[in-house]
C-alpha cells in the first residue's frame, strides 16, 4: 500500500524533467494563483473561523449541512451553479458588473472559486480544533471577569492555534487545486490548475513537469509539515 502511494513521488522524479524552463504564460499563472490564493485564504480565516467557532459551541445541524454539501458537490457542478449566480446576464453578477466588479474570467472570479473551493474545508477543520478545547478553561476565565472577545482572544485561540494552522493549510492546497470551479468561471486569468490543463492538451505530459513541480512545491510544504508537526504533538 505504501508503494502504491508513493507512485506520483516516484513518477515526478523518474517521469521527466523537472528543471526546464518556463515559458511566461507559465510563470503568469504562478504570480495569479500565488495571489489569488493568498486573497482568498485571508478571506477564508477571516470568515470561516466565526462560523467554525459558532458550529464547535452550537452544533447546528442545518448549518453544518450547509457547510457539507459544498464539499459533496462535485466541483465542475459548483462552477455552474456559481456562473449561474455571478454572472453578468444573472442579477447579482450584474449588480457587482455595475460596480465595475466582473465575477467570471477576472482575477475577482478567481478568487471567489478558491473561496467557495477552500473555505468549507477549513470550517470543518478549525470546528474540529475548537471541539478540542476544553471548555473548562473557557468557563474560568468567565469566572474571572473576562468578556467573551477576551476568553475567545487569551483562551479559546491560542488553545486552537495547531489546528487553525493545519485547517488554513488544508485550505491553501484547496484553493492552489482547484480545478471544476476554476475551469467554469475563471478560466481567465490562467491559475497553474488551468496552465498545466492547457499545456498538457498542447504539448503533451511530458512537457509540463516543471510547472508541476513548481505547483507542489507552492501546494505541498506547507501542509505536510503541519500534518506531520500535529501527529508528533
């Protein structure tokens, strides 16, 4: 089982040349999903760790459906349903074009599908580092007069930063991957997803491996340090 996984480690180092040179088209689309990414996973932090705090304390069933069924979906079916919404012939893409917001084939676009791509797994995995809190400490700080933004701030964070870490992780390799959103409603500006995409249907597999080596080197590190940093505490 362990050979088996190790097949795409194996096939990146044996396969072909990882150090050639990238075209700028290339290097284009590292720069878009390096800052795309970085947008959307702020974004991600800052509005999925209230609704994983809310989902850790109250258990709301509808609202942790609602969280699970965009990470069910398959992806091609979310972007869809998102050009459906945000596009400029649908009401709400229309009110953000009068803005002079443009929510498909724009940098904007792109960074909405790697929201809607990343953020429900990061709610799942910071909901599952606030369970791991103990709410005892909570409630003694309670019992020392600190308001609930101070217990949350002195307390409940720093008790819950490993799993915040590892759950923003997950969501940089999430937004960095994602492909069916992608494809749908920001296939311009390329990200590497789509690069590689299209210089594979160009040039063929061979061709593309030192842009996939830059893109696991973007996507990788991070997270497996992480992961395996948590196993070790």
């Amino acid at each position: 089982m362990l050979a088996l996984l190790s097949v795409p480690l194996f096939s990146l180092l044996t396969a072909g040349d990882v150090f050639g040179a990238l075209p700028a088209d290339d290097v284009s689309a590292i720069f878009v999903s390096l800052a795309g990414g970085a947008v959307a996973l702020g974004l991600i932090a800052v509005l999925g760790t209230p609704v994983a705090l809310f989902l850790a304390r109250n258990g709301a069933v509808v609202a942790e459906g609602l969280v699970l069924v965009p990470m069910l979906m398959p992806t091609l079916a979310i972007g869809i349903l998102l050009a459906a919404f945000y596009g400029p012939a649908a009401p709400v893409g229309a009110a953000f074009a009068r803005f002079g917001v443009l929510l498909t084939n724009t940098p904007a676009a792109f960074v909405l599908a790697a929201l809607y791509a990343a953020l429900p797994t990061y709610i799942v995995a910071a909901r599952a580092a606030f369970v791991e809190v103990p709410r005892e400490l909570e409630d003694v700080a309670r019992t020392l007069r600190q308001s609930p933004r101070q217990v949350f701030w002195r307390v409940t964070l720093p008790l819950a930063r490993r799993g915040l870490a590892a759950a923003l992780s997950l969501a940089w390799v999430r937004a960095m991957g994602e492909f069916g959103i992608v494809l749908i409603i920001a296939y311009y500006p390329q990200g590497l997803p789509v690069r590689l995409w299209v210089d594979v249907q160009d040039e063929g597999i061979a061709a593309v491996f030192p842009l996939l080596a830059v893109f696991l080197v973007v996507a990788l590190p991070l997270p497996l340090w992480l992961g395996l940093r948590t196993r070790r505490v």
